[in-house]
C-alpha cells in the first residue's frame, strides 16, 4: 500500500464519546499532519510533527488530542467534541518541512459530531 | 498575515476549453506554491508544486505560473475534460521560522466541465 492512509473514512460520534482517527503514511516521509476543513472555510492547520516530535501546535481545543507514536503514524485523539466540530479531518505528510518538499494528502475522515 | 484569494470561486466551461484559475496572495514572502485538486467528500491531490526560484511548472495539460513579486499565480488547463470537474486549490508556504506550518490555503475555485 502506498501514499496517506486514513481510517476511519467515516465517524459518527456523539458529544460524550471518546473516540480516535488513524493515519498512516507509506512514503517514508519525515513530517506528519492535521488539517480540518469545515463547509465553505480554507483548510486550517491544527498539528505538526516532525520526527515524532510536534512542532505546531495551531490553538487547537485540548478536546483534540494528537499523538505520534512514529514517524510513520499519527492520531487524533477524540473526547467531548462539540457539534461546531463536524467537518472533513485530513491527514498530510512531507518529506521534509514545507519549505522544499510537497504536502501529499490523505483521503480525509468526515467526522459528525451529534 | 498571509492572505490567499482565488478567483473565481466557481467556473463552468463546456468540454474542450483551455481555462485559467487564479490565485493571490498579499505577502510574497514565499518559499513556494503548490495547486492541489480536491474531489468532493475526498482529500486533496497535488498537481503542482513551484518554488519561490521558478517562473512555471508544467505537468501533462496542466501549467501554472508563479509571478511573487505581484503576489500571483495561475493554473492554466488545457482542452478541458469532464473528469477535470473539481475543486482547485492554492497553497503558498510563507518563508520564515520552522516552515512547517505557514502554509496558507485559498478557498478554491470550483471548476465544472460540462460535456
């Protein structure tokens, strides 16, 4: 398997459940993200890491939860989320930081928050 | 704070039209520009990736422009197709500090290509 991988594709949660999105990434890339991108709004970074350690942290509610156990995956941890919280979560990796190298994407994990 | 508009937000040409998407953006500052293809419900796709050195890339019928002392770009299709239909999207990765996270995306433009 190649390139971004996300699981699940799909989640439907409600707002006292704990849930939590998977990526993995088969590039051997070396930096790792999360993006969310709510109806009509431009994609808003909210986690970075690079080599297993996070780099940005963009303001994000202490409700989301990353955690990067390897350069090769990455999570999104879930707990009391908000219904303001659906939206498509997209996963990115590069091989270096974005100064050089290309952002390559995941197919996204469309989340609805009841 | 770095601002990315792209025009026109929506484009609805017939089959077999060469079109242009355009892309702004306030702070040239850059190291580069990438122009993705996003298919709805789907993640994004890189298309194109321009370094802040470089005038054009091209890749198959797509070719885009880079002008960063004006603070533009351009996504230039050619013979349009129906599996074209997509949102197109611009990024610019504002030069500075980790790189990591300045990267600006554009709301997108719509792209219909009617047969």
């Amino acid at each position: 398997e190649t390139g971004v991988t996300q699981t699940p594709r799909h989640l439907v949660m409600g707002m006292t459940n704990k849930k939590s999105l998977k990526c993995e990434q088969h590039l051997g890339h070396n930096a790792m993200y999360w993006y969310k991108q709510s109806a009509k709004k431009p994609l808003e970074l909210m986690f970075v890491y690079s080599l297993e350690e996070r780099v940005e942290n963009n303001s994000v509610p202490s409700r989301f939860s990353p955690e990067c156990p390897n350069s090769s995956h990455l999570f999104l941890h879930l707990h009391t989320l908000q219904p303001e919280d659906s939206a498509l979560y997209l996963c990115a990796s590069s091989l270096r930081g974005l100064a050089t190298g290309e952002l390559f994407f995941g197919e996204g994990s469309r989340l609805t928050v009841l | 704070k770095q601002e990315v508009t792209q025009i026109p937000a929506a484009l609805s040409v017939p089959e077999g039209e060469n079109l242009v998407l355009n892309c702004s953006f306030t702070d040239s500052a850059i190291y580069n520009l990438q122009w993705f293809r996003q298919d709805p419900g789907k993640g994004l796709t890189s298309l194109l990736l321009i370094q802040s050195s470089q005038r054009e890339q091209t890749s198959g019928r797509l070719n885009a422009s880079l002008d960063k002392s004006s603070g533009r770009s351009t996504l230039y299709i050619a013979a349009s197709q129906p599996g074209d239909s997509a949102t197109y999207l611009c990024a610019v990765i504002l030069a500075g500090g980790t790189s990591y996270g300045k990267l600006t995306f554009g709301q997108g433009t719509i792209l219909t290509v009617h047969p």
